[in-house]
C-alpha cells in the first residue's frame, strides 16, 4: 500500500495527456497532519512532473499550496470534513487549488500587513506576492469555496 492510499479515505486522482497537461486530485483530513501531507505531495509530483524540488517553480507553488492547505485547516474547518488539493500544469502554467467546505469564512487580502510581532495573518499576503494571480470561486454544486493560484512559468 502507498503512502498516498494509506493516509487518506480517498485514492489520488491522476492524469497524462500528450500534450503536456498534467493533473493531481486528492482529499486530506482536515488537520495539521493533512495540511503537511498536501504540501509534501504537491512537491513530489511536481518534482516527478520536471520541477526539481530546489528549483524555483517548485519551491513556490509548494509554498503557496502550504499557505491554501494551512488556511483550509485552520480558517475553513467543518467537523468532519476534509479539504481538496488539486494541482494542474498547463504548457507555462501550474495551478493549485485547495477547496474546503466552509462557506461563511471567504478569505481576503489584507489591506496592510499585520504588525511585526504577529504570529498570523500573512498567508494570502505570501500567496499575492508568490503567485502569477489568485482568487476564490464558490464551490460549485456544494457548500464551501475554492481558493486556487497559479505561477506561470518563464
């Protein structure tokens, strides 16, 4: 049994198609342990995908997929259910998106950054300042949202 099948309730989900159109799905409890998982599975497949893990692309989109994966957890928590990974690469383009179930709680950017001594809220600041764009879309068929972010490559 692998890692992927054995940590999760739901089998990662992927596809190859010839023209360089790759994609990952895969569901995570809703934990620090499924936030950690996410991003560690994000940097292997983009690694296996041509992305080495110290190269640029790699380390960016992992960051940005910890920042989405940790305020699933912590800001879009509903007891009892997980959250969603979904990592595409296009051609230039590479995408991550992270759905949860929690609709009431749509994440913004802040108009300032928080003060020098405080131990949250620059997530979504990383995430702007990493990412090529970024939004929130409401889930679609269900309660909850989608916050996806893409890097387009050189």
């Amino acid at each position: 049994m692998n890692v992927e099948t054995s940590l999760s309730p739901v089998a990662a989900v992927e596809t190859h198609t010839p023209h360089a159109h790759r994609e990952f799905s895969m569901r995570f409890t809703s934990s620090g342990r499924g936030a950690r998982l996410a991003r560690h599975l994000v940097s292997r497949r983009l690694a296996e995908w041509g992305h080495p893990c110290d190269g640029h692309a790699n380390e960016t989109l992992t960051l940005i997929t910890a920042e989405l994966a940790a305020n699933a957890v912590h800001h879009g928590h509903v007891p009892g259910r997980d959250f969603h990974v979904r990592l595409t690469v296009a051609g230039q383009v590479l995408r991550v998106e992270v759905t949860d179930t929690l609709t009431e709680c749509a994440p913004q950017l802040p108009c300032q950054e928080p003060p020098a001594d405080a131990e949250s809220g620059r997530g979504l600041l990383i995430v702007a300042r990493l990412a090529t764009r970024w939004a929130v879309l409401p889930r679609p068929g269900a309660p909850g949202k989608t916050v996806w972010a893409e890097l387009h490559l050189r």
